[in-house]
C-alpha cells in the first residue's frame, strides 16, 4: 500500500546543478550560433498546449496518458505537457501564418516531457533545441537539417568519425506497408506499430525487432510490449529491407529501388533519398551523412525525409558493461502538422537536439566542452554584527555595481561557519569585515580572504618563507575605498 504521508521522488526528472548548467549553456550556445549560421532565427513557445492541438499524434487517442503528461483544466479540457517542440511550433505558426516570411526558419530550445521509463541519459523531463523550415516542398531543406546537424554536432567537438546522421523517407516505409498489406487508413494502428518496431532495430537487434513485428516482446524488467501480429513472409519482408543499406549511397538507393518496386509512393522516396545523397555530397558531408533503411523516428506525423544523429562511441557503464548512447537528435518532414490548423496544405522539415543526452553523453568521455569543475560562486560578503547589516548591504551592492557576482550572507552562522559556505559555493574570495575593522584608524577597512590560496595554506608548506608569503596574500586588509579592485585582483588571480 503506498504511504502517501511520504512524497514521492520523482524519478526521471533531471537536476542540474551548476556544473551541469554550464555545460548546457555552453552546448546550446554552439548549436545556437550553428543555427543562425544557417540563417535561422529564435522563437519561443508555451510548455503547454490544449492535448488536441496535439491530437493524433500523442500515443493515446481516448485519454492522453501514455507518453505524455496530461490533466484538465477548470473547464474539463485536456491539456498537456509538451511531448516536442514541433507540435507547438506548427499550432504557432498557424496563427501567425500571414505575417511570417515563408519559407520561415526558426529555432527554439527548452524543456520537454516524456511520460516513459528513464534509462542512462535519458529522462523524463529534458531540454532539446530545435530548429525548422515551414513552407518549403523542396527537398533541398531537408538535405540542409542534415548537413546542419553534422555541422552542429562537429562545433561540439564530436569527430566525423565518433557520429552519423542517418537519413531515411517515410514514403520508402509507407511503399513498404503497402507492399505487406498494411497501406490503408484501417491499419494505421498496426503501421505504427511496425514502424516502431523498426525504430528499436539498433537498440534490439532484428531478433528483438522480429518480435516486435509478430507476437511481442518481453523485456529483462518483465514487461511485455505488444507486437504488431504480422505473418512470417511479411516480417521477412521488413527485415530484408531495414538490411538494405550498401557500401555507399548509391548501393543504398539501389537496394531501397528494389525493395519497394511495384509502390509509387516508395519510389518516390527512394527519388528523393537519391537527392539526398547528391546534395550532402556536395557539402563535402557523405563521410557522416548516410542513407539507412533502419531510420525511423516513431511519431506519426512524418511524411518524407527522415533522419537520426547517432553518437558511435561507447562508454563503461556502473557494471563494467559498455553503453552505446546512440541517439542524440533527429527529426524529418511533417507536411501534414501545420496544415491540422489552417485547412490548407503547408509543408515543413526540422531537425531537434537532445541538449540533456548530448551533455551526460559528453561527459562520460570527459569532453572538455561539458568538463565537470564547478562553476566559481559569487564573492561572499560575511556577516559579523547583524546589528550593522545596513553597512554590509552597502559593500555586496558596489561590488555588483562594479559586475562582479557576489552575495551578502542571509545565514544565522558564525564566521567560521560562514567561510565554510563560501567554500561550499566554490567562492574564490569573502570579504570580512567586524569592529576592528570598522573602526580601524585611517579609517573604515575591510578584509579580503582569498579562499583557494586559503585552502593551499591549509594543506602546509615546507617552507617557512614561502608559507609566511602565502598567508599574506590569502587575507589582507584594504581601505572600503579600494575593496572593489583588491576583489578584482584576487579573481584575476583565479581566471575569474
């Protein structure tokens, strides 16, 4: 029975703390500046949406649970937590349709949520950066999602040779289901289902796949996944053509031809894949842009051009097992999305960043870009006689009217104590100031405590004079006057 005198934890929900927000800043920044390199320009939308501006393309169609957060309003309407950032995107173009240059390229970023398991890297709540075409048929743009997001990801640090951007179409799956018999709206559902099945191919493997596609499967925790139910010779068929890809682009495309000759609609992808190819050659990007059958993306609302940023390497894992962290980012064409809201056809293409994976992802090699050194903490202005907070509150406010971080100490603690918060903040520098010093002769002074040369004096020196030289410097007294530049000082002194 669940005691609910006790809150529960939430699982899956990322906290980050300073370390870890400055390795997103520094990671967004780089897929920003990549982004408007390209000439894409920001937007920002709502994390939450009425669930049927969603609609069809949440995985519950009666009650919007599964994959999503969900819950009524006052008035017993649906609404939810965003699954993407493409879905409000396109309701927020809809209505500023007339007004927006088109093609209009836009990027945004923030949080999202997935009401799913959470797994190494991958979590309930996290931040993606996307970035968007709306009202372009060309398939130009979506070669250009591609060749921008290698661009991206190489800007992070990420060797050519350590990530593939895979790009399958759509058109080549739906020639696919046509040709198994699953091609009409009646079997939209069980289509789904194969598709994600497919999705799972690198995570699986074809046996875990082949499962999928028939009765289903179990997973080591013991839940059952559904499968599709389809008969043996059209499992066959599914599998013999996520196995298409060549030794090159061409071979590929060759393999997707005869995979779905006798559907027009899987030619036409097939077609446009071609132009893919020819297109990211031009970029100079063939080496790590690649035609892959396997590419899938699960959500419904693609209806062309698709693709998948998969990192190569692995890491150990906490059981000495390596862990492969695959995806980081993908996206495709949603011709259908924008145009739920105006009645009228309005293609667009995209590509999404998973900010939060890419940041576990680098660390766990030590990337240089995320590191995991915390962040230095804000000057402390130390409290010493509450009686005299009016004076302290006049030192912390020239210290930030000079732009420099600081805080005055809001605790009910001693010096001592107070010290040992700084150190806690990972502060470079506290300033002290008591009676002695308020009442110094010359006039008011204060104390400025270098708190790293304090902790190298801490561990002791061998030297007698070197060590008389080092306390000098890690306190020393300064007239009001001149706290501001000796605290510059002592932050230069850090690279602060």
């Amino acid at each position: 029975m669940t005691d609910l005198t006790k809150p529960r934890l939430p699982r899956g929900l990322a906290d980050r703390g300073p370390a870890d927000l400055a390795a997103t800043a520094r990671i967004t920044a780089a897929i920003r500046d990549t982004y408007e390199l390209y000439g894409f320009e920001a937007v920002e939308t709502p994390f939450i949406e009425y669930t049927d501006a969603l609609g069809k393309f949440l995985p519950d169609l009666d009650r919007p649970n599964a994959g999503v957060f969900s819950f009524k309003d006052d008035d017993d309407q649906w609404l939810s937590l965003r699954y993407d950032l493409t879905a409000p995107l396109a309701r927020s173009v809809a209505e500023r349709y007339d007004a927006l240059p088109k093609p209009y390229r836009s990027y945004r970023s923030g949080p999202v949520f997935r009401n799913e398991k959470p797994g190494p890297g991958r979590f309930r709540q996290f931040i993606q950066f996307d970035a968007d075409t709306v009202g372009s048929a060309s398939v130009a743009a979506d070669a250009e999602m591609c060749i921008m997001a290698a661009d991206t990801l190489e800007r992070l640090g990420i060797a050519r040779t350590d990530f593939a951007v895979k790009v399958n179409d759509r058109k080549v799956l739906d020639g696919v289901m046509e040709l198994i018999g699953l091609g009409g709206e009646a079997d939209a559902g069980r289509r789904l289902t194969v598709l994600r099945a497919v999705d799972k191919l690198d995570r699986l493997g074809p046996a875990g796949v082949e499962a999928l596609l028939g009765a289903g499967r179990r997973d080591d925790s013991g839940d059952f996944t559904k499968g599709a139910g389809l008969p043996p010779d059209a499992i066959a068929r599914v599998l013999a053509f996520t196995a298409a890809r060549g030794a090159t682009a061409a071979d590929t495309v060759a393999n997707l031809r005869d995979a779905v000759a006798g559907s027009a609609r899987g030619e036409e992808g097939v077609a446009e894949l071609a132009e893919i190819a020819r297109l990211v050659e031009a970029a100079g990007r063939s080496d790590c842009v690649v035609i892959d059958p396997s590419v899938v993306r699960g959500l419904e609302y693609y209806t062309g051009p698709v693709f998948e940023a998969e990192l190569l390497f692995t890491v150990t894992g906490e059981d000495g097992e390596p862990i492969r962290f695959g995806s980081v980012g993908g996206g495709g064409r949603y011709d259908g999305l924008v145009a739920r809201f105006r009645g009228e056809p309005v293609p667009a293409t995209g590509f999404s960043v998973g900010v939060s994976r890419l940041v576990a992802a680098l660390k766990a090699v030590r990337s240089p870009l995320v590191g995991t050194a915390q962040p230095r903490g804000p000057v402390v202005v130390a409290v010493l006689d509450k009686g005299e907070m009016a004076r302290y509150q006049g030192l912390v406010t020239r210290l930030r009217a000079a732009g420099i971080a600081s805080e005055l100490y809001l605790g009910a603690s001693g010096m001592n104590a107070q010290l040992k918060y700084a150190d806690k903040r990972n502060s470079a520098c506290a300033v002290l100031q008591g009676s002695n010093e308020r009442d110094a002769e010359g006039g008011p002074v204060v104390m400025i405590r270098d708190l790293v040369l304090g902790a190298e004096l801490a561990k002791g020196s061998k030297d007698r004079s070197d060590y008389l030289e080092l306390r000098q410097r890690a306190q020393f007294p300064v007239a009001e006057d001149a706290m501001v530049e000796a605290v510059r000082e002592v932050l230069a002194r850090h690279g602060d």
